[in-house]
C-alpha cells in the first residue's frame, strides 16, 4: 500500500498546483468548450467556485494516501477507497454545479 499512497500524494499535489493555479485566476488551464458561456466579468469567480473541486479531491487523495499507510487489511483498503471515491463524487458535484451554474452544463449546448 506505500506505491499506492505515494502515487496518491503525487497526484494530490499535482491536483493542489492545479487547483491553486486556477483559483488564482488562471482559467485558462480548464478546456475552453467548458467556458464557452462564461462571461468575462464572471471568470475569477467561475475560476474559484472551480477550484474548490479540485481542492476537495485533492484533500481527499491525501486522506486517503494516509489511511492506507495502516496496512493491507480489508478494513483499511475498504476506507482508503471510499474516502477517495467519495472525494471524486463530492468533486464531481461541485464541478456539475459551478458548469451549470456559469456555462450552462458541462458541454457547450446552449445556441
């Protein structure tokens, strides 16, 4: 389980960087047909709301990097999983909200 946590804090910083990255205003690293509808006024705010997805899967590889660093038992494995696949949920919510809520959706369908 340490390759699998080790691989999790890697991606986890990598998501960090790329969540900061974005946060600070450059929404340039999110493909364009997801800002197709995002009003130029709105982009800083659209980066935030944004990144806080990012940030919470981030946080939650890291947690759950850490929980399988206790071992190899069922129990472990069963939690480090969950925690990380309820990261990817939770990170996916918020992404489907803030794409609704700037751009309309996550994909340009509105004409």
């Amino acid at each position: 389980m340490v390759v699998y946590s080790v691989i999790l804090f890697a991606a986890a910083l990598l998501f960090f960087g790329l969540a900061a990255a974005i946060y600070r205003g450059n929404t340039d690293l999110i493909h364009s047909y997801h800002q197709t509808h995002v009003k130029e006024a709105d982009k800083k705010t659209y980066g935030r709301a944004f990144s806080k997805g990012l940030f919470v899967l981030a946080v939650s590889m890291v947690f759950s990097g850490a929980i399988a660093l206790f071992g190899e038992t069922l129990p472990v494995v069963l939690t480090s999983v969950s925690v990380l696949l309820a990261g990817l949920v939770i990170s996916l919510i918020v992404a489907a909200k803030v794409q609704k809520e700037f751009n309309g959706g996550f994909f340009d369908n509105r004409k």
